[in-house]
C-alpha cells in the first residue's frame, strides 16, 4: 500500500486518482499519522439504471402554502409528520 502525506496527495490528486483506479490503494497521513485510505469503488454493488444523470428537482409542496410554508415544514419535522 501507498503512503502519501496530504500534501504530496494534493499535489499529485490527478496521479494519485488514476492508480486507485486502476486498484491501488493508498494510505494518506497528515503529520505521519493515517487519517484516510483511499480504494477503488465496488461498482459491483452500483447500479446505474436508464435514469442515471436525469434527476429532476420537483416542488416540496404539490399546492399553495398561502404564506403557511413555515408551519408546514415545522409539522413536518415534528416526530411522527403529524403534518402530512
């Protein structure tokens, strides 16, 4: 396994990105002490379905608050949404 110090990993983040790809992992310390290890994703467990990269952003509420909207996102986070 690969040791880098945060600065060196800053320096060099495309080179370093491009060998966990590829399988590397790499151990990063700040002050000769680990804080993060670095390894390629499991795509195994990642699906990526015919939406991938299509989100949309809808509305919070489907109809007009009339200036009620703080008291509806305070119900909402009230334990149990008695809001909804």
């Amino acid at each position: 396994m690969r040791q880098l110090s945060m600065h060196e990993f800053k320096k060099h983040l495309s080179a370093v990105m491009a060998e966990v790809a590829a399988g590397a992992r790499v151990l990063i310390t700040r002050h000769k002490r680990p804080v993060a290890q670095l390894a390629s994703a499991d795509l195994e467990h990642v699906h990526v379905g015919a939406k991938f990269g299509r989100a949309q952003i809808r509305p919070l509420f489907r109809a007009k608050t009339r200036g009620r909207y703080l008291e509806i996102l305070d119900d909402d986070r009230r334990e149990g949404g008695e809001g909804r």
